[in-house]
C-alpha cells in the first residue's frame, strides 16, 4: 500500500481569489513505513503573498522569483503521487488549490481525483475525538509527537508531522494501551473500596433449583442441537 502525506503552502486563503501554491512538500510511505522518499518544491505563484500568509509560513516574494511555475513541474509532483493514497490534513484546503493549478494548464483539463485517491486526516480526528481540537499542533500534543521545529508552517516539515500523527492515530496501540490501563486502575480502585468495607454483609448464595437447573440443562441441549454438538457449556456444565 503506497500512501503519499502532502501538504501545501500558499499565497493565501482562497484559489477563487486568484490565490496560488507556492511550496509542496509530500513523503512516501509503503506498507505503514516511511521510505525516505520525499517530494519538495517551491513554485513561483505570479502574484504576490498576502502580509499574512508570510507571517504563517514565513516564504517571501523575493525567495520565489527564480523558482519555476507549477506548469514546469507538475508532470513530476504527477508522476510522485500517481496512483497512491494522499493523505492531507483539511484535504478541501489544498486539492482545491491543487485543481486550481491543474485547472490553468489547458493541456491537463482533469482534476487530482483522477490520480489518486485522498483521506483527510482533520475528517478523521473530528470522528476520533469530537468535540475537541483537531489541528495539527493539537494532534501533536494528543499524540506526543515532537513538533518542536514547527515555528512556522513549512509544506515539507508538515507532512513529515503528518506522516508521525496519521501513524499515531491508525496504530490502535496507543488506544488499546490506554482503555487497559484505565480499566485496570479503574477495576483496582473497586477492589481497593471492597477491602476498606470492613462492615459489609457476608454475600447471599442464590442457588439454583432443581426446576431451573433443568431449564438451563434444556437449553444446552437445544444449543448442542443446533450446533452440531458444539455447546462448549453443555461440556463444562457441572
């Protein structure tokens, strides 16, 4: 399973605006590990960045103006992502910049979807954890995945903390580790309060009657029957 973690930076918020990418940055992962395969580029938008758009990736006009147009490298971003799982945080954000761009080449009339395939890894952790935050740096905290060199929004620098987060998030250990030990600390509180009641009533033994011990032989009995003499508690049954 060949999965790329992308992201994008722009010149704002809104491609309807004329807004325009200016970095990708996506990793490769196959079969859950990374490969150290990486795709970075920084594009030439042919407009200005917005005031705050610089204060949030920190990219300036002056750094792209020898950089090449998303026209001169979209075969090869094409050709990295072809037939993989891009996974995006907030994925409406930056495929609908990406099909903007595409959507500018006369040559490439199509959009992203008929390339790859998306999960979006905000969608995801709004079904994980309701009610809470989602954001990257959020993740980062929930999932203690160091992101500490995150003093600005960098394309690269984020999908490599993708990557970290989405393999947090999907390994099911973290969780299952936590439910075991809330469980476990939750069932030695109740023991703890047993032993401190020093003044509980011995418990009552309800023991079955003939009568009922005959249901239930009954019942085993049918069960056995209709399982082909697979009634594991007909064999226990004492």
């Amino acid at each position: 399973m060949r999965q790329i973690i992308l992201d994008t930076e722009t010149t704002g918020l809104d491609p309807s605006q004329g807004h325009r990418i200016i970095e990708i940055g996506a990793v490769e992962m196959v079969n859950r590990r990374l490969t150290g395969n990486r795709y970075r580029e920084y594009v030439n938008p042919e407009r200005e960045i917005d005031q705050g758009a610089i204060e949030v990736h920190g990219i300036t006009n002056e750094a792209l103006a020898d950089k090449p147009l998303f026209a001169d490298i979209a075969e090869d971003f094409l050709a990295f992502i072809k037939d993989a799982e891009l996974i995006i945080h907030n994925a409406p954000f930056d495929l609908g910049f990406i099909n903007h761009e595409l959507g500018l080449m006369k040559a490439t009339p199509r959009t992203i979807d008929d390339w790859c395939t998306v999960l979006d890894t905000l969608k995801l952790a709004r079904q994980m954890h309701p009610g809470q935050k989602n954001d990257l740096d959020s993740l980062c905290r929930r999932y203690s995945i160091d992101n500490s060199q995150r003093s600005l929004h960098g394309a690269l620098l984020d999908a490599e903390i993708l990557a970290d987060v989405y393999l947090a998030m999907t390994g099911g250990q973290a969780t299952l580790f936590q439910e075991s030990t809330e469980t476990a600390k939750a069932a030695a509180a109740q023991v703890e309060i047993r032993r401190l009641d020093a003044n509980r009533p011995p418990l009552v033994v309800l023991r079955a009657s003939d009568a009922e011990r005959a249901a239930h032989l009954a019942w085993l009995e049918e069960i056995d029957k209709k399982s082909g003499g697979q009634c594991l508690w007909k064999k226990l049954d004492c």
